[in-house]
C-alpha cells in the first residue's frame, strides 16, 4: 500500500519547474524591472508608459496563442496603477502617500472573493498543465480542491495583511513604507508560489488513504452510470 502510494505521488508531483515561469517572469518581474531602472534614471514616467506597453503586449500574445488570461499580467497591472496614481497625487496631500498600499488590498480581496468560485483565483497562478494533469488525477476528490482553497486564503490574507502593513509603516516613514512595499512585492511572490506548489504535495500526501477512496468510489460510480 505504501509502495503504490509513493509511486503514484511520484507520478504527478507539483515542484517547482511546474510554476509557470515564463508568465512570472514576462508579466511581473520584467515590467517590475523596467519601473525600477527608469526610475533610477530619473524617468520615472517614461517607465510607467513602457512598462504598460510592455504588459499589455505580452498579455494580448498569450491570450491570442494560448488563449488564457494572464494572471500576473492582472496583478502586476494593478500594481503599477496604484504606484502611479500615488506619484501624481501624493505632493498634493499626504494622505495619497497611502496609495501603494491600496494595490495589496485590492489583490488580496481579489484572492478571498474567488473563494466563492468553484477554482479559486491561485489555480490561475500554476501552470495550466500542471492543473489539467493533476484535475485529471485528484479531481473527484474533495481533497484535491481542499488544498488550493487552503493556499487561495494564504494568498488573500497575505495580501491583505501587507496593505494594512505598508499603510501603517507609510504614516510613520514614507522611505520605509516604500522600501517594505517592494520587499513584499515580487520577492515576496516568489515565496508564496513555492508555498503553492509545496504545500498540495504535503496535504495530498497525508489524505492520500481517504482520497483514493474517494477516487476510486467515483470511478465505480461512473463506470455503472455509462453505457454499456
């Protein structure tokens, strides 16, 4: 029984070559960059153009050729707006210094909402093979989705929390506040996607004994309600 168990894991294992890196690092990082090295050129606004350009041509060609939205490409686009938004208004009234805050709420409502949907938003974060191949396997057990609704709320509160954290650090020092808000950017992301692709392996392992009866009931289930 064990020996079956470990066999089949290994057969259908998240890690971390299965994130969807490609997306990653074309929708969040190189737009992150492109903000970053303007900015320090003293471009700032030039920047904010290219980098919207940029996201939003990388979006339109995955959405032609692979037909699927990108997910980074959303958040990242919320990220920047905010940013913006805050560096226009800002010298107007100190209370827009806040504004970068604003975005990991917005990303962290955006997680906890989708709890209401069937697949919650963090499925969209992993590899659709990696989804597809993994459904195809686990999907009629209620473990399968268990595990990612366990990540999504992560995600959410995450998010929500570092809003709540950056305003406040903001209202005591902007420099800090600004400085947290990067820490707990896209660094920040890179832990939590790999928290996504550890943690079902864990959970899964240890529900294996009642998910595979549950697999197994669906299949019988299935195989009398087909046709001869």
């Amino acid at each position: 029984m064990a020996d079956n168990r470990i066999t089949a894991w290994e057969t259908f294992k998240l890690n971390l070559s299965r994130i969807n890196w490609r997306d990653f690092l074309l929708c969040m990082f190189a737009p992150m960059l492109i903000l970053e090295i303007c900015s320090m050129m003293g471009v700032p606004l030039t920047g904010v153009y290219i980098a919207l350009s940029w996201l939003i041509l990388v979006a339109a060609i995955s959405l032609i050729t692979l037909r699927t939205v990108s997910m980074f490409a959303i958040i990242t686009f919320i990220m920047i707006l905010t940013q913006t938004i805050a560096a226009f208004l800002a010298p107007q009234h100190p209370f827009f210094t806040l504004v970068p805050s604003l975005d990991s709420t917005i990303l962290g409502l955006i997680f906890i909402g989708s709890m209401l949907r069937p697949r919650p938003f963090v499925m969209s974060l992993v590899g659709k093979e990696t989804i597809e191949r993994t459904e195809a396997k686990f999907g009629k057990s209620k473990f399968f989705f268990k595990a990612w609704f366990d990540i999504n709320i992560v995600w959410g509160m995450f998010y929500v929390l570092q809003g709540l954290l950056i305003s406040y650090t903001i209202a005591l020092h902007v420099g800090t506040g600004k400085l947290l808000d990067f820490l707990m950017g896209w660094p920040a992301v890179l832990v939590l996607l790999y928290f996504s692709v550890d943690y079902p392996q864990r959970y899964w392992t240890k529900h294996w004994d009642k998910m595979k009866i549950e697999i197994e009931a669906a299949q019988q289930y299935e195989s009398r309600e087909s046709p001869a």
